[in-house]
C-alpha cells in the first residue's frame, strides 16, 4: 500500500470504523473516503454502484452493519438479516465490479456455532447449530464471508475478512436497548451510582465466559491485514483473555465507583455460555493484542463520562 491510497471506510461513525479512520490518519493515511448514511444508503444498490463509479477506491474496508446486543438481535431478526446482507452484498461487489485492489470484511465471533469447541478456531465454521438469539445476524455475516472467498475464488481478488471477538471502546453505543454488554453495564452502574441506589440488576446468570477486545486493537489488525497479497480469507481477532459476566460486572464497579450489590436476573437469557477465539493465526503474521481489559475499561468510561451520558 501507498499512503496515497485512496481508501473508503464504510461505517466510518460507529465503533469500529471511527477507530479504523483514527489508525489510519496515524499511520499516515490520509487519502480516506467515507460517507454518513445520509449521504450514501448502503441498502441502495444502484446508489452503491454509482458511488463506486464515481469514487474508484483503492482498498475498501467494510465496517457497516446492523449491531446490537442480544435484546436487538432477538427483537429485530427481520431488521438484521435483511439490513446486513443488503449491506456487504451491494459494497463487496461493487468493490470487485470496480476492480478494487483489496477488502476488509468485518465478522462476528457469533458467527461460530453455539456449543463450539473453545477456543473457537476458523475451521469451525458451519461445524454445528448457531446460537438462535442472534442467528439471522450470523447467518448474514456468514453469507458475507463466502461471498468474499467465492469472489476470490472466481475473480482472483483479495478480499479478507476479519472475525472479532466481543469489542468495547470508545464511540460506542451506550443505549440500554440496543447495545452489546460491556456499553450496556456500563452504563447501568452508571446510572446506579448517579442515583444512590443499592444495587444494579445484570441479565443472566452471570456464568457465561466472554472474551473482549479494545476496538483501538481490531483497528490496528485492520490495517495490518490491508494490502496484504496473501491469501488469507478468514482470521480471528482475539485478545485471547476471558472473564465471565460476573467478573465484568465487578470490574464495571471498579471502574466506575459504585459500591452497591450486584444482582443476577436468571430469567433473561445468558446467550452463548462460552465464547474465546483462537487467534493464533493473525498472531503468526505478527499481530497481537496491546489493550488490556482493566486498561480499556478505564479509557471507555473517560469517553463516556465526557462524551455519551445523557442522565
């Protein structure tokens, strides 16, 4: 790669795609295009196509998607298959119609089955049932990763895609509703201690094992990966660490300083009891994790205490 490149980040508002644009500009990367959903509907086909044609990138990272924690995976199954497939269908082939040079897709760690082997390695996809809370989510992102091997397949591209584990961090969505664990207890420990009150519910039974990464780390496996003329398809990104929810919740605590009792709620659903990726292939080529948890919980809070609170 050029620092001239001309590069489109697609997402580029949300957590990870703010976070690419910030590792890109610091590597010196300064040829960067992105558009506001706004200005360019990802589910638009021909509005897709037409800016292609216009922009004619030279690497494409694709960071748009629908997200959500489990409450908006389950509630809007409909929203997330459609909008997610619409999504990555229109850019990666728009992207090989245009004759982009090289692609980032990004995954989920759920796209794994529900009771996969631990650590989940890539050779387990489509090993086994997915987890059914977020099933059409994982379906449309499996559908976009064998778009990308059967687009270089057929077409001779390099298109990567790259599966992250659970990620936090700073522009995150911090809406009770809609967001992932870490923003979500975040922001209700939070709240608990703006109010005083004696304890702070968490959903489940606190059991399940998840492993979590800094988005400042997927950014720089991003843009280590990019440009990259091996053929290397489908990488986990992991930080290779886990707690269980418990133990998150506790150091939410910490972190925000909320003394009160932490009280487990069985009957919402816990999800996946244990998710850790085996990363060991990105590390071979020489990418490893540099956040830790404690750290990052840290520097997340700093950005929503002065950024995202809105009680």
């Amino acid at each position: 790669m050029n620092s001239d490149d001309k590069i489109y980040v697609a997402g580029h508002r949300g957590l990870v795609g703010s976070a690419i644009v910030r590792a890109l500009l610091t590597q010196g990367f300064t040829h960067l295009v992105y558009r506001t959903h706004a200005e360019l509907d990802l589910t638009n086909q021909q509005a897709v196509r037409q800016f292609f044609a216009d922009q004619k990138p030279d690497h494409v990272i694709l960071a748009a998607a629908r997200v959500g924690g489990i409450h908006a995976n389950n509630h809007y199954r409909g929203d997330f298959i459609y909008q997610n497939l619409a999504i990555e269908t229109h850019v990666i082939d728009a992207a090989y119609r245009q004759g982009v040079k090289h692609l980032v897709f990004l995954g989920s760690s759920c796209i794994y089955p529900r009771d996969c082997p631990q650590p989940m390695r890539e050779e387990h996809l489509l090993t086994g049932p997915l987890e059914s809370t977020n099933e059409p989510y994982a379906i449309a992102k499996i559908a976009g990763i064998k778009l990308c091997e059967a687009y270089n397949a057929q077409h001779g591209t390099h298109f990567v895609t790259l599966m992250p584990t659970n990620l936090y961090g700073s522009h995150d969505n911090f809406d009770l509703e809609t967001s992932h664990v870490i923003p979500a207890l975040m922001r209700k420990v939070h709240e608990a201690k703006i109010a005083g009150a004696g304890e702070v519910v968490v959903w489940g039974s606190g059991a399940p094992r998840r492993e979590f990464l800094h988005v400042d780390d997927l950014a720089e496996a991003v843009v280590f990966t990019l440009g990259k003329e091996e053929s290397l398809e489908l990488l986990n990104v992991g930080s290779g660490q886990e707690v269980t929810i418990a133990e998150l919740a506790e150091a939410l605590c910490r972190v925000v300083g909320f003394s009160g009792r932490i009280k487990f709620d069985p009957s919402k659903p816990d999800g996946t009891p244990r998710k850790l990726l085996d990363s060991g292939r990105i590390r071979k080529l020489g990418w490893h994790a540099k956040i830790g948890l404690k750290e990052g919980l840290h520097e997340t809070y700093r950005w929503f205490s002065k950024y995202a609170i809105t009680t």
